[in-house]
C-alpha cells in the first residue's frame, strides 16, 4: 500500500523523500517495483476491465447485480 502511494506520487515528490515519510527504505520501494505482477492481479485487473466496459455500455445504468 505504500509503496503503491510512492509510485502514483513520485512525479510530484522525490522517491527519497516519500520513502522517508512513509519509514520505508527506498531499496525496498525499487525491489518492489521489478516484482512482476501476480497472476491474480493480472485477473482482477481483466475482471475490473470487463466490468467497467459492460457498466459504459449500458450507459451507467447498470448496477452490481446486473453486471
């Protein structure tokens, strides 16, 4: 979880410096970025993809019980 925060925040504040708030070292930050995804990452985000494609397509009508 933050590491996630760092990586969306990095454009704004050096890495070093985000790791430092968050007391996390900033090796560990690196390392957990070269780390592939997981293969049930990468089925949530198809899922999430799917998901969201059918809400669009019914005009933002449909909820969670008819997706």
């Amino acid at each position: 979880m933050r590491y996630a925060f760092i990586q969306d925040n990095q454009h704004i504040w050096p890495v070093r410096r985000l790791c430092s708030t968050l007391e996390v070292h900033h090796s560990g930050y690196y390392v957990w970025l070269k780390q592939p995804t997981s293969k049930t990452e990468r089925k949530r985000q198809q899922l999430s993809g799917l998901i969201k494609q059918f809400w669009l397509e019914s005009g933002g009508v449909y909820g969670y019980r008819k997706i």
